[in-house]
C-alpha cells in the first residue's frame, strides 16, 4: 500500500487498506518501516487478528482483504509537534542512526489543527444509506453515523469524520453485529490524499483511490496483462476501459 499526500506532513497521515500484513521487506533495526497507525494484529496460523477482529480476504472495498470487526476496536495515538525535529541523525560506530525518529510514531496529530477521517464500512445493510450497526467514538465525542446520509457503493458505505486534533487521538469502533472496514485513511482537512493499493504477491497496482477516497480499479488476466478499468462514483462502479488481446494463429503457409 501506498499514501502520497499533499499540504501535509508524513506523520499527519494515515492509510491502512489491510494488504499487506504478509509482505516485508526484511529491515529491522531503528530504520525499519512502521505503520501509520497499530491496530495491535498478531500473525497466528496464517491469519492476522487482535482481540476485535481479524483480517479476511471474503471480503473488500478493493484489492483482497478487509478488517472484520466483531468487538470494540479502539486506536490511540499521541499528538505530534508542530515542527520536526532539528537533529534527526548521528553518526556511530561507522555508521548513521537516528536520533529523532519522528516517523515511528505513525499517524500523530497536531493539536488544534482539523483533519479528516475517512473510512469504507460494511456494515450488511446495503439498502440503507445510513451507518447501521456500529457507534463511533473520536475524541470522546460520540458520531451520530446512523443518523448522516452516506454514499453506498454495492454495499459499501463511506464514513466522512471531521475532526480536530487534540492532547491525544482516540478513536473506537463499537459494532453491534460483525462488520467489515476498509481503506482507512486520515489527513488534514485543508490537504490532499491520494492511495494506492497493491497485491501483495504480485505487486501489481489494483486501485487507486482519490482524494475523495473513491477507487479506480484495475483487473488483469491470467498473464497480468490489464484488460479492464473501473471507475467508483457514488452512482456505483462503471467500466472506463477494457481491452482484449488474440494472436493470430501462424498456419505455416
């Protein structure tokens, strides 16, 4: 996965579209690569859970997994600074460190800066346009989503929050009946958010969802040559492109 963000620092950003729990590129040590925000999922058996839910591959917004949610899930996170740090790297015993690694607290808010939160849910009600069965907590401030008109898009409906950052982040995802989320992002409100989402095992680009967080999709053949492009509104997904291939067969003539 992939978060390119504009008018906003790395740490007042976040993304999880729950692809890639299986993929590592091997760094470890101070440099190694941390998620903007810790959902506390653990590697059991070939499937990735903590005690609210789990990650399925049933089920998804786009690319092939999603996060079932079958209890109070709660995400805190502490605020950031309004500058980065002046000093970030030393050097010892031949070789560079960090000093200040701002990055590795992930998703850290400013205080009294708005940002926005926006999420795909499932909540299995598809013939409504209303959140159903989930409470939402941020910030100690209960939203009112089964009372707020959202876009459904073949069941999957888009959850808007805006927000402003306080002393810390707390936000809690309560469902009354199991659910499934997707493509959780945040930034700030007055900036830009563009994420890309790819298979894990093949590397190749699946959808890209734009700043209003709506996916272009793109599917692929057997030989991974792109065949068709798919465009998410809230009218639902409508093919822009397909394209097919043959090779004409050499008769020895």
């Amino acid at each position: 996965m992939l978060a390119v963000a504009a008018n906003a620092r790395h740490n007042e950003m976040a993304f999880d579209g729950f692809e890639d729990y299986d993929f590592s590129l091997g760094a470890t040590g101070d440099c190694r690569p941390e998620k903007h925000l810790d959902l506390g999922l653990v590697e059991s058996n070939g499937e990735w859970a903590n005690g609210s839910g789990r990650i399925i591959s049933t089920k998804s917004h786009t690319g092939r997994s999603s996060y079932e949610l079958s209890s109070a899930l709660t995400i805190n996170k502490d605020q950031g600074g309004t500058n980065p740090a002046d000093n970030i790297l030393g050097y010892t015993n031949g070789k560079y460190k960090l000093l200040s690694n701002e990055l590795a607290k992930g998703f850290a808010p400013v205080t009294g800066k708005k940002y926005l939160l926006s999420v795909w849910v499932n909540d299995h009600v598809p013939d409504n346009n209303k959140i159903q069965n989930l409470q939402v907590q941020l910030n100690g401030n209960s939203i009112p989503v089964s009372s707020t008109v959202v876009p459904v898009v073949e069941g999957w409906k888009r959850l808007d929050i805006p927000f402003t950052g306080g002393s810390t982040f707390a936000l809690t995802l309560t469902p009354s009946s199991t659910i499934e989320i997707d493509d959780l992002r945040i930034f700030p409100y007055d900036g830009q958010l563009n994420t890309y989402v790819y298979d894990n095992k093949t590397l190749r680009l699946m959808a890209q969802l734009d700043e209003n967080n709506f996916a272009t999709l793109y599917e692929y053949d057997d030989e991974g040559t792109p065949v068709r492009v798919k465009k998410e509104t809230e009218r639902g997904i409508m093919t822009l492109k397909e394209s097919r291939q043959s090779f004409r067969k050499y008769s020895g003539q």
